[in-house]
C-alpha cells in the first residue's frame, strides 16, 4: 500500500491514547474498513480490482479517522496510505 503516512493531529491524537497508527494501517490493508456502510465497502471492492482509491474510518472516541490508499498510478503502484482526521480530508 505504498508509503504510510499520518497528519502531525492523528499522530499526536493516537498516540495520546495509545493506539499505534501502524495497526489501523494494518487493519485497512487486510480488508477492516470500520465504520463503513455497504455501498462505500463495495466500492472498496471495486477500486481493489480496478486501481481506484482505497478508504477506511475508524471511529476512535468519538473522532473519524480515514485512512486512504490512493489510486494506483501509472506504473501501476499504489504509492501512499495516509491517516487523517475527517477534517483534514
């Protein structure tokens, strides 16, 4: 899934509460969207098979953490997963 990267807030807010960021990496690379609905997995899905982006949301007290793989590029990578606050999206 590329790079990892977070947003100096997620990484300050996980932390704080002792939750590794690596593990809600790990949790959207195996396929645990968290909070999603039907239609957003199936999207999911879909941008598995045909290169699209890839989202996650965690809601960790009471905040909404996505993580998003982009799409694949040209030479048929995906270069970056990122962890954000809804906020910062």
């Amino acid at each position: 899934m590329g790079s990892h990267y977070a947003t100096p807030a997620v990484l300050q807010f996980l932390v704080a509460r002792g939750i590794s960021p690596a593990s809600l990496a790990e949790r959207h690379c195996r396929g645990d969207y968290g909070e999603l609905d039907a239609e957003d997995i199936a999207a999911n899905d879909r941008a598995i098979m045909c290169g699209g982006r890839i989202l996650s949301a965690y809601l960790i007290q009471g905040r909404r953490v996505y993580c998003i793989t982009e799409a694949v590029t040209d030479d048929g990578l995906r270069t970056a997963t990122t962890l954000l606050f809804a906020s910062e999206y």
